[in-house]
C-alpha cells in the first residue's frame, strides 16, 4: 500500500512538473521548432544568406572534419577550458558556500556582495578585468610585484601571452562564482541540523562533518552545477571576444567563436549550422554520460 501511495504521489508531481512547464514547452513547439528544424535542414546546404540553401548532402561535416585545422584547434581551446573551469568553478562555489554558512551578524551582507557579480553584464565585466589584468599598470601584476621581483621574473602578460591567456579567463570567470554558491548555500541550509548534532555527540570535529555530512548531502546541486557548467562551458564567447578577440595566436579561439565567426563574418550560414549541430552531439553525450553517473555519484538520501 505505501509502495501505491508513492507511485500515485510521484505521478502527481510529474503532473505538476509539467504543468509549471507548459508555457515554456508550448513556446518551444511554437518559436522554436522551426528555427531548429531550418538549422538541421540547412547544415546540409551551401548558403550565404543572400541566396537560396544549395543542398550539398554532408560536405560541410566533411570539410569541418577533414579539412579545417581552426574547427580542431578552436574545440581542443573549449576542451581545454570545460576541463579545467568546471572543477574549478565548483570548489570555489562550495568553498564560498562553506565560508558564508556561518551565522554571524552581517552575513547577509557578505552573502550579497558575493551574489552582485551575477547581475553585472559580462560586457562590463570583462572590460573591468581588462584593466585589472593589465601587464603595464594593473592592479593584479601591482599586486604581485613583490612575488616578482623575489623570484627575478618579468611581469606576466596575462590575455596578451599564449601561455597565460586561457588561464587568464577561467579566472576571470570565477568572478561569478557567487551564482552557484547560491545554490550550494539553499541547499546546505536544508540540511537536518540533528545530523550535525548526532555527529559532535559522536566527537566529529568540523572537517568530518564537513566531509561525511555536508558534502555528500550537496551532492544533488553539486551535480547539477556541472551539467550546467557543460552546457555553459562548451558555449564560451563573450569574453573570449571582448578580452582577446581570439588572441594571442588563436589560443583563446573557442568552438562558438568560430561558429560565429563563420556566420557572420564569413556567411557561411550552412557550415555554421553543421558546427551547431556538432555541438549539440557533443554538449548531449557529455551530458548523457553524466546522468549516467548520477546514481553512483549523487546522494539522494532513503528513497525506501
């Protein structure tokens, strides 16, 4: 009887799910599934967006995979950012979610200062760390200097060296941090306090509670942040296009970059499209895989 009650109880909520969700399907069917099924068809044409869609069958795939050194390089730059921005995303949030979970006066405060990042164009942001990473007068090779002249080293160049300029971006995008802290911080507070209380009764110190109790309870939103952070990561462009332009050397030339590149500046609509369907294969499997892993990663409490 309480296995019934459950399966009714869960029916119901994936009716509500649904329910909350129609308008934005419903926009979907209506706005958008034209425009997806015109990009599927026109992946497969020769166009210029002057004339009319010449069918080539599977020329621009060919092309884009056997004969178009940027269309690699540009994906090995997003894998190289995906990689190391995600994981590194995710400790900074949870890390910031930890220091602003203590009830102190004023964390409030702290909490929003954190959070306003979010709410600042990425525009203005990435013209703010313009300045900030700026080799001859900025505040952060200004900071550094003392680092500098202990070890004898020139100033680093930031976005204006291949080394260092992809490396330049990821920490610019932890900058916004605060939008998943937010995340961690709800659900870390929904966390049953006797769990903590059993813990010290049992002589737990902070980091064991930290680890045996907060993290594992975190997991939901933690993985939920690195689906989204996929998505996110392999869609890359705003800053890469203000900070560098794709610069030094093509080294901070993204996948969606040369997407864009190709349709606007080159009015290769066609193979701008192949390149959009190429990306959703590989945002999906990425994405397949980890809810794949869901179940043996993520604790989803007693489900009994």
């Amino acid at each position: 009887m309480k296995s019934l009650s459950m399966q009714k109880l869960k029916k119901q909520e994936n009716l509500m799910g649904y329910l909350f969700a129609s308008p934005w399907l419903l926009g979907l069917i209506v706005l958008g599934m034209f425009p997806i099924l015109a990009s599927f068809y026109i992946s497969f044409t020769n166009y210029d967006m002057l004339s009319f869609p010449r069918f080539i069958g599977f020329a621009n795939y060919r092309i884009l995979f056997t004969n178009d050194n940027l269309f690699w390089k540009s994906m090995g730059n997003t894998f190289y950012h995906v990689i190391i921005a995600i994981p590194l995303g995710i400790v900074v949030g949870v890390a910031l979610a930890l220091l602003l979970n203590n009830k102190i006066k004023g964390m409030s405060i702290y909490r929003t200062m954190f959070y306003l990042p979010n709410v600042v164009s990425v525009v203005a942001m990435s013209l703010l760390w313009l300045w900030l990473f700026n080799p001859n007068f900025g505040i952060v090779n200004e900071i550094l200097a003392p680092i500098y002249k202990l070890l004898d080293m020139e100033p680093l160049r930031w976005h204006q060296a291949v080394e260092t300029s992809k490396i330049t971006l990821i920490i610019m995008g932890l900058w916004s941090a605060g939008g998943s802290m937010v995340i961690y911080l709800a659900q870390m507070q929904d966390i049953p306090t006797t769990l903590y209380e059993s813990a010290e009764i049992d002589g737990a110190n902070w980091f064991k509670k930290t680890l045996y109790i907060t993290l594992p309870l975190m997991t939901p939103s933690i993985f939920f942040n690195f689906i989204m952070g996929i998505i996110g990561g392999f869609q890359v462009f705003t800053i890469a296009y203000i900070m560098t332009s794709g610069g030094p050397a093509q080294s901070t030339y993204y996948y969606a970059y040369y997407m864009f590149d190709k349709m606007i500046a080159d009015q290769q609509m066609g193979m701008a499209s192949a390149m959009a369907w190429i990306l959703l294969v590989i945002v999906l499997f990425f994405t397949v895989i980890a809810l794949r892993l869901n179940k043996y990663v993520v604790y989803l409490g007693d489900e009994s």
